[in-house]
C-alpha cells in the first residue's frame, strides 16, 4: 500500500515553528511514524507569492513574504536535519512547467515504489 499526502510532519514543524516553539512541536509531533520519503517541492519564496496571487483568492495567514520567507528556511534546516537523521528526504526543483515538476518528482520517487 502506497500512501500519499501533500503536508504531513516537516510541514507542521516549518509552518508551525513560525510562531511556536520548535521544541515542542518536536514532541507533539514525535509519536509519528517517519516517511519512507519525504519530497519538499521548493520554489523561491518570491516566485511562491506570485503564484498565491495569481490564483486571485484571499490569502491564508501564512501567505506574506515575510512568514513565507520564514518558512522556506525553516523547511531547508529540517530537510537537513531529516537527511542527517539518514530519514529519505529529497528536495526538488518547483519551479518550470508542471510536466517538468513530475517528471523530478517521479524520478525521486520511482525508486522507493514497490511493486
């Protein structure tokens, strides 16, 4: 069985440290199992808030340069972090075209899929 889900630990500790404190939101979010593979699509945050605005809906609280500038560092110390604990974690390229994004991401996945 293959599980898929689009925010799942480093996301709540990268969101969430913005304005809790990182420690413990490590223990609440230790009893978790960790990913056979995490893949963090990063874009600069500058290009991420153009693409927020071009949807033309409100934001969410978490969409200013500023938290996402926040964030986005955040999100490279805990995929360091995940990667000295010896956890799959990738980062991969967002920026380009949507087919060009899948094909990175099916080529960081492809090899944790079991038949």
């Amino acid at each position: 069985t293959h599980v898929v889900c689009d925010r799942y630990r480093l996301s709540s500790l990268a969101y969430q440290s913005v304005t809790l404190p990182p420690s413990w939101l490590e223990t609440l979010n230790s009893p978790f199992p960790a990913p056979d593979l995490t893949l963090l699509i990063r874009v600069p945050p500058a290009v991420a808030l153009r693409r927020v605005v071009s949807r033309g809906q409100p934001r969410e609280r978490y969409e200013t340069a500023a938290v996402l500038e926040r964030v986005s560092a955040r999100y490279g110390e805990l995929c360091g972090e995940a990667q000295a604990r010896g956890e799959a974690t990738v980062m991969i390229d967002g920026r380009g075209s949507k087919a060009e994004v899948g094909q990175r991401v099916l080529a960081a996945a492809t090899p944790f899929l079991r038949p």
